[in-house]
C-alpha cells in the first residue's frame, strides 16, 4: 500500500513540476497594468507658471525682425487615426478599443486602450487577415492566414502602443487579436474598420 501511495505521490508532483510552468494557473489571479501616452500627443501642462516666453541668453529681444515670429501657440500636428475597433471576447473576457495611428513623422502604432482581459502564458498582439467571429467560432481563427505579430501583450489592462513595421501593408489585414501562441486561441479580437 505504501509503495502505491508513494508512485501516485510522484507521478502526481511529475505532472504538477510539467503542467504548472505550461499552464500557468496563478495568472488567472494576476493583472499587469500598463499606460502608456498617445504618441505624438502635445503634453498638457508645463512646469512653468509664467505666460511669458523663454528668452535665450545672448539673444537681442528689442531689435526688429524682417520676418515674423513663429506662431507657437499653433501645437504640431497630432496622431492621425487610419483604422478602429471595439475587443470582443472570445476565451476569456476582453474589452478596450483598438486604433491604428500614423504619427507626424509617418510611423505608424497600434494602440489599444482600456484594455481589460486575463493574464496568460505568451499573450501576443496580432494583427491578421481573419474576420472576426463572435463566439467559440471565432477562437481559433487568426492564425490560419495571413498575421504579423507585433510583440508581446505588455499589460492585460490599460493603455499601450504596438510600432507596426514600415514595410506592412495594413491593406490585407482586418483584426486585431490578443492571441495565446502557448495554446493558439484568442482572448479576444476587434475587426479593423476605416476611421
């Protein structure tokens, strides 16, 4: 009897030492939080309190200029928004928006805001040419096609921002997915639509 218990006893830590660092089942009781500001945005404040403007030193205030001053009160061009989508869940419960943004400089980012989904093993951030499917349907879906993987979920709730490559043509793909590549299922999805 006692050599029976102890087999069980080791098969039992065997399987607990592989599927632990497989499954992960602590993070269902985790949250990472990350917020990240919007690229290209004009800070709000500023650490001065005066409304006059900085001179630099050695500079003459009072000589006239041929040409006017630069308007500064006009801020640069912000983030202009090219695509959009609302996350829907599909394994576990997901919610947030998507945006894909061009920046002044002609870069462009995926930025996902109030995001809200489960901690999990290796949760990527995709973008795929797979329509999105509401239900156990839609779970496995994304990579079937065509993807690109744009890194790691940094946090499973807030605000964060993905650089997509120069190279990617955002003309062949319609979805954002918070995808598992542990077990190839998606947490939760947006469909991409013109802003």
């Amino acid at each position: 009897m006692k050599k029976r218990v102890a087999m069980v006893a080791t098969a039992a830590v065997a399987a607990a030492a592989v599927a632990l660092p497989l499954f992960q089942p602590w993070r269902l009781f985790t949250d990472k939080f990350v917020d990240e500001a919007l690229p290209g945005a004009v800070p709000i404040s500023t650490q001065s309190s005066s409304t006059t403007p900085p001179t630099v030193s050695g500079r003459p205030t009072t000589a006239p200029s041929s040409t006017p001053p630069a308007d500064r009160s006009t801020p640069p061009a912000g983030p202009e928004v090219l695509l959009t989508g609302k996350l829907i869940t599909h394994e576990h419960e997901t919610s947030g928006t998507v945006a894909v943004l061009r920046l002044p400089d002609g870069s462009r980012v995926l930025r996902l805001e109030n995001l809200a989904t489960s901690d999990g093993p290796d949760l990527k951030v995709w973008l795929s040419d797979a329509r999105v499917v509401e239900g156990r349907k839609g779970w496995h879906v994304f990579d079937d096609g065509g993807y690109r993987d744009l890194g790691s979920l940094k946090g499973n709730h807030g605000n964060q921002n993905y650089p997509i490559p120069a190279g990617v043509d955002l003309a062949g793909f319609r979805s954002v997915a918070i995808w598992c590549d542990r077990f190839n299922v998606s947490f939760g999805a947006a469909s991409l639509e013109s802003a």
